[in-house]
C-alpha cells in the first residue's frame, strides 16, 4: 500500500474536512508509511510515543504487562487510529507496548508535524479534532462496557462492532480486552453457537 493510497483513505474518512492542496502536499511530505510484520513490536514499554498511526490495512494491538501478565486494552484495524495517549500528549515513556497482530501498514504522523499542520491549516486543525473526538468517544464507550455490562453483553457488543475479530485477534487477547476470563469468553462463545 502506497502513501498516496494511505493519504486518500484517511482524507475519505472525514468527508466532511476539505484539505487544501497545499495541505495535501505538506501531508505528503511529512509522513511516513511503514509496514510491520505479525508480532512486530511498534512501540515497547518505557519508550517515548510521539507518533500516530493511521492504519491502511492489518491491526494493531496496545497492552500492558502487570505482574507478567498481558492486558490487551486497545485494538485497531483498517482506518483507525493508535498511539500510547498518554506518552503522545504527556511527553511521558509509554506504558503500553503495541504490536501489530497481523501484517500491517500505517501511515505514521508525527506530533510535530500534526502540530504544525494544525497551527498553518484551519481544515487540518479541524481533522485532529475529530481523529482526538473519535478516540475519546470510543474510550468514553469502552469504559461504559467494563462497568456495566455483564460479560456476555461485552462480548455480544464486540462481535457486532467487530464481526471478524475472532478470525483476526487470539481468544486469549480478546478475554483480556473484555476484562473476562479466557474460560468465561468460551462458555459465552460455545453457548452462543447453540
């Protein structure tokens, strides 16, 4: 996937922001486009986040380790956004790491140029207000999940959101998401094909 097809999905994305030209170009200059094999390690615990990917194609995974286990909180796919927020916005060493779970390609924006793009281009300001709306409203709605629903309404809103997750992301990964156990997510699985 080439950057130019990466910069079209992404302006697709929010139809409603028209960037301009010169914006377009700045864009284009500015960004990178990487590609990570399954279980490439994007960003490790400790390290500094000062970008963010806007996934083309593929899926990324954020998680910590506590006590040696691995808690998955975040995934992301096709036309989504991640970094590690609070070492992005913070300046702070990340305490996520994030992986890709399967072969992935993103385009990389670096805080620097997204606060410069933002400062010299009104439509471009607009566009991080949006991508930073998006995020918080699908935290806002992660949140709401983990403490109130029970682990089968979860599981059941994760499927319709995410109808292939199964085919994509270990049952492991994804009891860990729902903060379930990985017994609790089969019993749930095995009497939901009944």
């Amino acid at each position: 996937m080439q950057k130019k097809e990466l910069l079209s999905i992404l302006t697709n994305k929010f139809p409603s922001i028209a960037l301009p030209q010169s914006c377009l170009a700045a864009l284009a200059e500015t960004t990178a486009t990487l590609t990570f094999p399954k279980g490439a390690t994007v960003i490790k615990e400790g390290q500094y986040c000062n970008q963010l990917f806007f996934i083309g194609a593929g899926g990324l995974r954020a998680y910590y380790l506590k006590d040696g286990k691995d808690i998955t909180d975040w995934f992301a796919f096709e036309t989504e956004f991640v970094c590690s927020i609070r070492s992005y916005f913070l300046n702070v060493p990340s305490e996520h790491y994030i992986e890709a779970i399967e072969p992935t390609t993103a385009l990389v924006l670096s805080k620097g140029s997204i606060d410069q793009l933002s400062e010299k281009y009104r439509a471009f300001e607009r566009l991080s207000l949006q991508i930073v709306t998006e995020t918080m409203l699908h935290l806002q709605q992660r949140i709401v999940s983990l403490q109130f629903e029970t682990a089968l309404q979860k599981y059941q809103n994760l499927i319709a959101i995410r109808p292939n997750i199964t085919q994509k992301v270990s049952l492991t990964h994804i009891a860990s998401y729902l903060g379930i156990t990985l017994e609790t997510l089969s019993r749930i699985r095995k009497k939901s094909r009944i």
